[in-house]
C-alpha cells in the first residue's frame, strides 16, 4: 500500500500516516485541532512484512485500510514527565 506520513509542527515525534495524500478530511477534528499543522515527510510503500523503526506494519496497514489513517505517537519513555531527584538526608540517632 503507498501511503504518506506527516509530522507534527506541535508535537514532538508524532507523525500521522495517510492513505492519501494530503487527504486530511479523514482525520477526526480533535485530532487535527490537537495535532496543529503538519508537514509532509515520507512517501512509503508498506506492505505488512516491512520492517519500521518505532510502529508495527501490520497495525498500521491495518488502521490506513480501516479508517485511512494512522496515530504515530513517540515511544512512552520520550514523554513521561522528568522524575524529580530527591536528596538523600542522613537520619539522626532518633530517625529523624
């Protein structure tokens, strides 16, 4: 399946893949309106044993047939808030 992938100017390292190109009717308005404006990046042809580097081919075939697009979020570790470092202070005689 030819398919096109877009980048998101809003959100880091989230690309939107399209059945056609430029057809962004088919996304939902939420997501268009969260995703702000996109850029075109990739023209693939993508069958279900390609192998990609962050998504599986066989869902996302599967999401371009369903619906004509598919979510490209960045991996979870990329997005999590930055855990706060605490300080270890030595406890007194009484463990305080």
């Amino acid at each position: 399946m030819h398919c096109f992938v877009y980048a998101s100017l809003r959100k880091a390292d989230t690309y939107v893949w399209l059945a056609r190109q430029g057809d962004f009717s088919v996304l939902p308005a939420s997501l268009t309106q969260m995703l702000g404006e996109l850029r075109f990046v990739l023209e693939v042809e993508l069958d279900a044993q390609r192998k990609l580097p962050k998504e599986d081919a066989a869902a996302v075939l599967a999401n371009l047939q369903a619906q004509g697009w598919h979510l490209q979020l960045p991996p979870a570790n990329s997005i999590a808030a930055p855990q706060p470092v605490l300080k270890e202070t030595p406890l007194d005689e009484h463990g305080e």
